[in-house]
C-alpha cells in the first residue's frame, strides 16, 4: 500500500472519531430536544439536561484538541553531535543517501538493546519536522558493524516510507480517543467514590446509633459517563488494531529496505542477534551492574553498560546455542511487530546478493570516544541517588565487597535470635557460645517461619528449621572468615560469585556446618576453620539439649 493510500486510510480512521464523538453529542442533544419539546417535567427534567451536559463536556473536549502529541528527547538520552561523534553521523549520513531521505536531525544514544526513529510532524504529517534518532549503546556493543548498519537501515526505511510522518495522524487518533476515555472513566470513578463516602457516613450514623452496619451499595453512581465511554472504547479497540496491523506491515517494509542497503545475510543476522542481545543485556544489568546497588556500590566509571561486553565475550558459547534458535512468541492482533522468527524467514527468502555476513568489525567502531560516551550515558541514565552510591576501582572490588556485605546482612535474624536468647551480643563468637551451650533449637524457635514451619511441633519442626539454620549459619561464618582474611568472592563472568576459602575446602565448610546444626550440634570443625579455642557455655553450665 503507497503512502497516499495509508495516509487517505489513516485520516479515515480519525474521522471515525469524530464520527462517534458527534454522533455521541448528538444523542445527548436530542435528548435535551425531546425534554424541551416536552415541557421539561420540573427538576427531573433539569437534572437530566445538566447529566447530559457534563456528559458531553468531556467528550467535546477530547474532539477539540487542538495541540497533538508532541516528541520528548528521552530523558536518559546522550544527544551526541557531530563534532563529538562524527563517524557516527557520518555513517547516518551516508545511510540517509542511500534510502533516499533526509537525515535525522538529532542523535541520541540511549541504554537499550534498541534503535528508533521519530519525526515531529506538523498538520497531521502534511509538513516534515524535526527527525530524532536514537541509538542504544548496547547495541554497538554487541552487533558488528554490518549488522548495525542493517539495523539502522531498517530505521531509515520508516523515514522513506513516510511510516514516521503518517505516525502523526495514527497518534493523534489514539492521544484524543485514550484522553476522552480516561477522562469520562475518571469522572465515574469519582462519582462512585463520592457515593461511597457518604454510604460510608450513613452507616457510620446507623452504628453510633446501635444498628448493625450494612454494605454500602453505590448502585449506579458514575453509570453515565461509564455509558459514554462505550463507544469510544468499541471504536478504540477496532481503531488499534487497524493501527497495529498497518505497523506491522511497516516493519516487514522497513526489513526489505535494511536488506537492500546492507545486506541479505547481515539483516537476517541482525535480526537474530537483537533478541539474544536484549536477553544478554536484561541479565547483565539484573545481575552484574546492579549487583552492588543495595551495597551502595556501582561499577567503576563507565562500565555500568559499558561493561556489557565483558559478559558478551565470557558466555559466546552459551550466546551461540541461543542465536541457533528463535524466540516463539504468541501473536496478538495488537502487537506493532511480527514475531522475529517471521521476519527472518522473509529476509532469508531473499534471493542471494553475494554479500556474506561477519566480515565487519566491531559496531563501537563507529563511535570515536566509546569510553566517554559509556561514562557521559550514566550521568543522565543513572538516578541522582545512585550517581551518589561509591564507585569501586574495578569488577572484583564490587563483586567482592557486595557478596560481603549481603552474607552480613543476611545473616542478622541469627545475630538477633541469639541475642534475645542469651543476651550476647549476636557477634560469630556468641552465636557458636551459644549453640555448645544448648540454645541451638531456643534460637531457631526465634527464627521467622513459613506458617507451616511455625505449625510443625518435635522433629518435624527441626527438620523444617534445619536448612534455614545452616543457610544462616553459612552466612555469618563466610562473612566472619572474610573478616579475618580466611576468603574472598571472586568475580565470574560465566557462573555466580564465586567463594574461595584460604585454608579450607567447601567440602569441609559444609561438613563443618552440617555438624554446627547435627541433632547434637557440634562446633568444633567451625572453630577448627577459624582456629578459634572452643568457648564455654553461653548460660553458665545448662545441659546441652537432646532428642
């Protein structure tokens, strides 16, 4: 379909708005008309002629606005010009050639495994705007050059397929009927809370007066703007999915032309990379550059995404076994893009160019000062709160530094169930005091409890409190070692933080610990971990408690 049957398709589809907002206005001044015509009846008649007039002021005002969605520069962009990164706009530039339109305006690069484009159209698309491009840095960590070439390709086929300027009008369709929907489901929802409250205060009347409170019914409080919002909402949801289905035929568009410009076999590549690298990226940051977040710690400076492609090039192997697939995904008349899988089946249909994929270097290449981009994207991406966390000197530090203080603060239900046991002072010392004096199963009765562990009485309570006893217990004692020089986390990049004892095995930490929580706790291997001399009882000779 050519831009001059899609924009005629588009305008059809807002004037179906207009449409159901008129006829909508109609039906209330008809209404009006027949009460009129019929004298009016007294007040039932003037209330109703007012209900249909705050009906239709909200309908009147979604129709009458005048002022369009406007673009917003994202707020954790990096705008980058020319002078900062000119191979980058160089490289835009010669893709605007290629596609047969004008350049982006602005550039900004953003922290996201994503590219986009926008123009702020005006008069409904008829006259161009400004155009914004952005880039997500991760993608330029992990694409090579061809295959960023292919995605940026792809967001210039929007801009010579006019997608972004006939976005204007499926925008401004969906801003004016989403504002007339909320704005009547509001004033319901304030009509059926104002019910509410003085249902509320009338039974609170009755209760002072010794009556039996009743539910409070809001019976059809807000029924009429909920009425009138019916249609818009009919005509929304047939509206969208036109809307989604013109957007997904764009996007096969957009394909073909990132085909034509870089490549069959880099498109296709590309195509199957996105998908690998958003999951790579989500579990970097959930599990990398966050880790040290609830620590008051960051990464050095840079590496928040910048240390992206550390995880990339750690884990090929297990990336590779991801890229051999592709995601299945359901499909749903509202989606704006086809499953992944059809897409690269439409561009490996393509008949060969003898354009082969992988040759290209590294997407960062594009960028001059890759390092300072990565350090310039947190200070706008990053919260000011955590632009004020400590920055550590490298990956290790964070690593090491954030398991300890999580082992610490994951073990304080033990420090304070020992503490209101036996009065100690919850240090390491105390708590094995207090297990060779035979508080072990007092402290682990303090312990929070699932509601079936607190249900559970004589062995099967110890059994259900066990593991959580050793978990703790391995807590304290990995931080008690760390502080007395005996371990450290090391930083993995394909396995979690790893624990490495000085002097000791895990075999025998767990054999020690298993023996700290036995039936007859015994402690001693823990000490002999530690080299620490056996203590005497916490509670001055009580009997060590059995089965």
């Amino acid at each position: 379909m050519g831009s001059a049957l899609r924009a005629v398709r588009a305008l059809l589809l807002l004037l179906g708005f207009y449409v159901v907002g008129l006829v909508m206005l109609g039906g209330l001044g008809l209404v009006d008309w027949l009460l009129v015509e019929d004298g009016l009846h007294g007040l039932a008649g003037l209330k109703i002629i007012f209900l249909t007039l705050v009906v239709a002021v909200p309908i009147m005002q979604g129709m009458f606005a005048l002022r369009g969605p406007r673009f917003e520069p994202p707020a954790d962009g990096l705008r980058v010009d020319e002078h900062q990164e000119p191979r980058l706009w160089a490289a835009v530039r010669r893709l605007a050639e290629q596609t047969g339109t004008r350049a982006p305006d602005e550039i900004y690069l953003v922290p996201a495994v994503n590219a986009a484009v926008y123009e702020e159209a005006r008069l409904l698309g008829l006259l161009r705007g400004r155009r914004v491009l952005l880039v997500g840095l991760p993608l330029l960590s992990g694409l090579d050059e061809a295959q960023l070439i292919s995605v940026l390709a792809h967001e210039f086929g929007h801009y010579s397929n006019s997608d972004t300027r006939l976005g204007a009008i499926n925008r401004r369709g969906f801003e004016q009927m989403s504002h007339t929907v909320s704005t009547l489901m509001r004033r319901s929802a304030a009509k059926v809370e104002d019910e509410r409250t003085k249902g509320e205060e009338k039974e609170a009347r009755r209760v002072a007066k010794g009556k039996a409170a009743r539910e409070v019914n809001t019976g059809s409080a807000g029924r009429s703007y909920r009425l009138a919002a019916k249609p818009f909402l009919w005509y929304g949801k047939f509206y969208v999915r036109s809307m989604r289905g013109t957007m997904r035929r764009q996007e096969y568009a957009a394909d073909l032309a990132a085909a034509r410009i870089a490549g069959r076999a880099a498109t296709a590549s590309a195509l199957r990379e996105v998908p690998v690298l958003d999951a790579a990226f989500d579990f970097y940051m959930q599990s990398y550059a966050s880790l040290g977040a609830n620590a008051g710690l960051l990464p050095p400076q840079g590496e928040v995404y910048g240390g992206l492609h550390r995880l990339l090039e750690a884990r090929s192997a297990e990336l590779d076994e991801l890229r051999r697939g592709l995601p299945r995904e359901e499909r749903s008349a509202y989606d704006t893009h086809p499953p992944i899988a059809d897409r690269v089946a439409r561009v490996e249909r393509l008949p060969d160019d003898g354009r082969a994929a992988g040759a290209a270097g590294p997407a960062l290449g594009l960028l001059d000062h890759p390092a300072a981009a990565f350090a310039a994207l947190e200070q706008v991406a990053l919260t000011p709160e955590a632009l004020k966390m400590r920055r550590t000197a490298d990956w290790g530090q964070l690593v090491h530094e954030s398991m300890t203080t999580y082992a610490g603060g994951a073990a304080q239900p033990l420090r304070k169930a020992v503490r209101e046991v036996t009065g100690a002072d919850g240090s390491f010392d105390s708590v094995l005091a207090a297990i060779d004096g035979g508080a072990l199963w007092q402290v682990a009765d303090r312990l929070p409890k699932s509601a079936q562990a607190a249900a559970a009485k004589g062995r099967a309570a110890r059994e259900f409190v066990r593991p959580r006893l050793h978990g703790l217990l391995r807590d304290l004692t990995v931080a008690e070692l760390i502080a007395r020089g005996g371990a450290h986390f090391e930083l993995s990049w394909t396995d979690s933080a790893l624990l490495r004892l000085h002097d000791a095995s895990e075999e025998q930490l767990a054999r020690a610990l298993d023996a700290a929580v036995a039936d007859v706790p015994d402690t001693s291997a823990l000490r002999e971990l530690l080299h620490l001399v056996p203590a005497g009882p916490a509670d001055g000779g009580r009997e060590r408690e059995t089965i």
